[in-house]
C-alpha cells in the first residue's frame, strides 16, 4: 500500500495528536490514583487521630470511674466504721453485777 504525498501530510499530524491524546490519557490514570492515594491517606489520619481522641476519652472516663468507686469504698468503710463505735451491745455495760 504506497501513500501519496498529500495523504502523508494529512496522516502525520493525526499521528502526533493521537499520541498526545494517548499520553494524556495514561497520565490522567495515574494522576486519578494520586489523588486517590492522598484523599485515602488523609482519611486514614484523619480515623487515627478519632481513634486517639477517643481513646484518651475512654482512658480519662476509666479512671474517673475509678476514683469514684474508690470514694464509695472508703465512704462505705467509714460508715460502717462509726456504726460500730454508735452501737450499743444488747447487755453489756446495762447491769452491773455486785455479787461476786
């Protein structure tokens, strides 16, 4: 198949723009999966730093917990503490026995 002269210069250019549009068209791929890198990284950074806050959350809530059952505790302690100094024994101390 020989190719005339003026078919030549019409078939070069088409060429040369066929291979850019080929070109752009790789180069938009790969810059479509850069951004979907970036974009996931960021999401994933963003879902440690929830994951960190929520975590000292948890850590600060466990140990107010903490204090509080350690109050009662100590609450309760005193409590049955001054119950038994305030309880009076059923006879002791109630008659005195001077015949021995």
């Amino acid at each position: 198949m020989s190719l005339k002269l003026a078919e030549l210069q019409i078939a070069i250019p088409k060429t040369f723009d066929a291979g850019k549009i080929a070109d752009q068209i790789q180069q938009q791929g790969a810059i479509s999966q850069s951004n979907a890198q970036a974009a996931s990284e960021k999401q994933l950074e963003k879902n440690r730093e929830t994951v960190i806050k929520s975590s000292e959350t948890s850590e600060t809530s466990s140990q107010d917990e903490e204090k509080e059952r350690m109050e009662h505790e100590r609450q309760n302690r005193e409590k049955k503490e001054r119950e038994l100094k305030e309880t009076k024994h059923p006879f002791k101390g109630n008659f005195v026995d001077f015949s021995g």
